[in-house]
C-alpha cells in the first residue's frame, strides 16, 4: 500500500516507517520536523494544524498512519495541547475521509483508561478497553475526544478507524535506565508498570493496517509483561490491595489488558525488555 506516516521523526513514527517499509509498502514520511540524509529529504515537512497541508500529505493514499500529536501532557501549556492534538487529528481523519483513503491508523494513548492511578486508583485489573474514558489531563481528554470524532467519521464514511492506546514507549537503549526505578514500588505504579518496545508499537500499527475491521475500534497496546522485576501479583498486593483482580495473573503479566488487540488485530508483542538486559 501508498501509506503517509504522520509524525514520522519521533519513537513511534520512525519505527513504524521502517517497519512498513521492511514488509513492502510505500511510504510517505511526514512531519513538522524533517530530517535530511545524503539521498535527499526523507521526512516531508507539513503542520497538520493546517488542514490544507494535511489534505496534500494525504493525496494519493491508500491509507494513513497518524502518529503526529503532542505525545505527553506538561510538553506544551494544555490549552495548546488539546487545541493542536484535536485539530491535528480532525485534520488527518478528515482529510482521510475526503480523499477517499481505505483505512486510518492512529495514535491514542493509555491515558484515557484514568491515568495516573497512582492518584486515583483503576476499579480493577487487568485494565481493559472498557475502563474508559477517564481523561485527567488535557491530553487525555484530546484522545477521549478524537476516539469520538473517529466514530463519528467513520459513520460517515464507513472507512475503518483504529485508534491504538499506547502505553509508555521504550526504545531498546533506554531499558538501561530501568535497574534504577526497581527499588521504588511508586517509580512506575501510575500506569500500573506498563509499557511498550517501539518495535512492537510499529508492528501493532501495520497489524491494524491489515486487520480485518470495519468500524472505528480501540486497542490497548502494552508489552505483555510489567517494567518491574518483582511479580505482578507481589506489585498489587502492596500498592492496589483493594483494587479488584478479575482473573488469574501471569507471573510478569502486564495490568494493562492485550486481549483485545491480540483478538482484533491478529497482534502480538514481541519484545521484552527481559530479554534486551539479558544479553
């Protein structure tokens, strides 16, 4: 497939062009920063505030990827970041809309299920797609509407809308910063120790590129075990007693639930930051 990549110069977005570009398909890189090789330009600049930019980044597409947004509450002033986050992503869904596309991809976050929990605690675990929405911040609440304003376009449009709720993501150098959160039980508890290898974050966007889906669908995407070295059951136990736990636990297992995106995008995580810090 012809797909643009929005936010093509940060962890998910470089990711995911490589990733696409490894299984065959075309890509178009865009973002509001670009980065030059010797070849040329390999990141299209546009400020998908723009509608106009956003609607030529997406002429001639098969589908998008969008992964540009303000990725964390506290970057910007949150006036900002709700402001820019759903304007981009009106933007981009719109114009994916208009111009005829076959499916969109796109960014939300873990954020909307009511992070942090260490401040108000989940009303059970694991956490899946039904705990929600529960935004706290404007960036969160940014997603909780874009979730919305995807329903509704894709019953307009009838083009199939996946929003992916990424939990924290990691970059395969940065698990080196992990020893040193292991002793402090709080370090990691307001998104219950979740988080995502890049890698499998890229794979998650492509599997919903593929997936036989027609609506406008969520998905949780979180690694399938916790950050910490201590059991998940032993974490719970001491910091959530009282949060109730619906089912058996793995050992390692992760609190943010994967059932769905394993069932819905045929997706499944492939890395560990167990197996990084092993070798």
């Amino acid at each position: 497939m012809r797909i643009c990549v929005t936010g093509a110069s940060g962890k998910v977005g470089r990711a995911t062009v490589e990733d696409l570009r490894a299984h065959g398909h075309e890509v178009t890189a865009v973002d509001l920063v670009t980065v030059r090789e010797h070849s040329g330009p390999t990141v299209i600049g546009a400020d998908l505030t723009d509608a106009t930019q956003a609607a030529e980044v997406l002429a001639g597409m098969d589908a998008v990827v969008h992964v540009a947004n303000h990725p964390a509450p506290d970057l910007v002033p949150p006036t900002r970041t709700f402001t820019d986050n759903v304007t981009m992503n009106f933007n981009v869904l719109n114009g994916a809309v208009t111009a005829g596309l076959s499916r969109v991809v796109w960014a939300s976050s873990e954020t909307t299920l009511g992070l942090p929990f260490s401040d108000i605690p989940p009303e059970y675990v694991p956490v899946d797609e039904q705990h929600y929405p529960r935004s706290t911040t404007a960036y969160a609440l940014s997603k909780v509407v874009s979730e919305a304003m995807a329903v509704e376009l894709n019953r307009w449009s009838q083009i199939p809308m996946v929003a992916l709720r990424f939990s924290n993501v990691y970059e395969v150098h940065e698990y080196e910063l992990l020893p040193a959160l292991w002793d402090d039980i709080h370090s990691r508890d307001f998104n219950l120790w979740a988080y995502i290898d890049v890698r499998d974050a890229a794979s998650s966007c492509r599997m919903a590129l593929e997936a036989e889906v027609s609506g406008a669908e969520s998905a949780i995407i979180a690694a399938a075990d916790t950050i910490m070295t201590r059991s998940t059951r032993e974490l719970l136990a001491e910091r959530f007693p009282d949060v109730p736990v619906r089912r058996e636990l793995g050992e390692f297992e992760t609190l943010l639930s994967i059932k769905r995106a394993r069932e819905l995008l045929a997706w499944e995580p492939a890395h560990s930051w167990r197996d990084e810090l092993a070798h």
